[in-house]
C-alpha cells in the first residue's frame, strides 16, 4: 500500500540535484510546465523547462530534459538562486538613469549657413519600461525623458531582439522611434526620427541590473522651424540625430 501511494503521483526532478519534487502536472509547454504540488489545492504553479533534468509521471512515463545546452546540466542549487537564471525568470524590467542626444546635419550637403551653429548636446534624465516576450527572445521599450542642461523632452518607442536569456549579459537591437522638442531661444525644434538602437544588460543582483544603450539614425519628420531656426541663428537644416543612455533596472 505505501508502495503504490508513493508511485501515484508524479516527480519534478530538477537539475542539480538528485530529490523529487512529488507533484501532478497538469500540462507542458515549449518553455514551460504547469503542475500543482502535490496534496494540496493552491493555485496552478509553472517551472522553466531550462531548470529541468526530468519528469516521471505516475504510470511510469519518463520525460528528459536532455538536449538542452550542456551548461545546464552543471547547474547546482546555489546557482539556481543566484544570478544565472534571473534573465529567464522575469519578464518586465523599470530602468532609470542618464542620456545625452545631439542633432546633426548631412556632412556630405551644403546645409549650413556660414556662421550659424548647429544645436548643442541635450543631457537629461530617463525612466524607461520593457517588457519581454517569448522567454526574454523580445523585447518593447517606452522611454520618456526631460533635458537637464537643454529645454527638452520627448518620449522613445523601441522594439528589440535580444540574444539568449539564460546569461549574466544580454544584447538587443532593432529599431528606435523617437519624438523630441527642444526650445531654442525664440523658437522651437519639434522632430521625429528613426534610429538603430543597440543596449546591453548585465545582472548585478538575482533583480537588478545595469543597461548602456546607443541609437543613431536619421530625422524623418523635421517639422516647421527651418525658417525661425536661421532667423536665431541656427542651422538650417537636421537630418540625423545619436545619443546614449547608461542606467539601474529592477527586473521583475
């Protein structure tokens, strides 16, 4: 009787470790699988298939977790706790931090004006919002920002691709949309671009992190201020813009 109390349930082995988790799984995805502990009646809980070594279902059926990249097969429960797996585990990240952005002109035209100048550097603060689809594969950022040194504000939207979220440091890239004003003296500078952006993140912590960014693209929708610029004394004409940001985030 013990016997067959013990075999009807199912078993959670994780890697790194040799005990069994009793539980019932209730389905199994490309990333995840869904299971409830077992004798028990909470809320459906789901495990990372990268934390699985295998699973034996109550008939005896045995599910392995064996063509995964062989890192994981060494990791340890200490490692698991740690930081090496916190890019699998969350799926938002809030970043704070500080950006400089400049306006250029085509240096291949003849767009300025002898003696006029073009507008300066912009430093100022951001606070950004990504969320990560497909297990960290995919990533859409919000980033409002406001100048420090500079007038200035405006909000940037950029999807990216990201590598792997099973490391301590992430790469993503893709395109970069971004809505700017500046004041300039008498006048005012309203523009859209659109940039290749690239940023790096790096766990410090098993919840946070450090991200450096760098976009640099072209001014799509320049907007009515060619004439008031020249009359301040301002070049006349944009037609691209770079910039970076370094900042804190607590993944969640």
């Amino acid at each position: 009787m013990i016997h067959g109390s013990v075999l009807a349930q199912d078993r959670i082995y994780q890697k790194g470790t040799a005990a069994a988790i009793p539980v019932k799984i209730l389905g199994r995805s490309a990333i995840y699988v869904r299971y409830r502990p077992w004798n028990t009646t909470g809320r459906p809980q789901k495990m990372h298939r990268v934390l699985l070594d295998s699973i034996v279902y109550e008939n005896g059926k045995t599910i392995r977790y064996l063509r995964v990249k062989e890192r994981y097969r060494r990791l340890t429960p200490e490692a698991m706790k740690g930081n090496n797996l916190y890019l699998v585990r969350t799926r938002s990240i809030v970043s704070a931090g500080y950006g400089v952005h400049q306006f250029f002109g085509d240096p291949f035209s003849n767009v300025y004006t002898m003696g006029k100048r073009a507008p300066p550097l912009v430093s100022g603060l951001y606070v950004s919002y990504e969320r990560w689809f497909l297990s960290r594969m995919i990533g859409v950022e919000v980033t409002p920002y406001i100048g420090i040194n500079e007038r200035s504000w405006g909000i940037t939207v950029a999807p990216r691709l990201y590598s792997p979220g099973d490391r301590r440091l992430q790469f993503g890239f893709g395109p970069e949309y971004s809505r700017m004003q500046q004041y300039l003296g008498k006048s005012t500078l309203r523009a859209s671009s659109l940039s290749f952006s690239g940023k790096l993140l790096g766990s410090i912590s098993s919840h946070c992190s450090l991200n450096g960014q760098f976009y640099i693209g072209g001014v799509i929708h320049p907007g009515k201020h060619n004439k008031t610029w020249a009359d301040n004394g301002y070049a006349r004409r944009l037609t691209g813009v770079y910039g970076a940001r370094i900042g804190v985030g607590y993944c969640f």
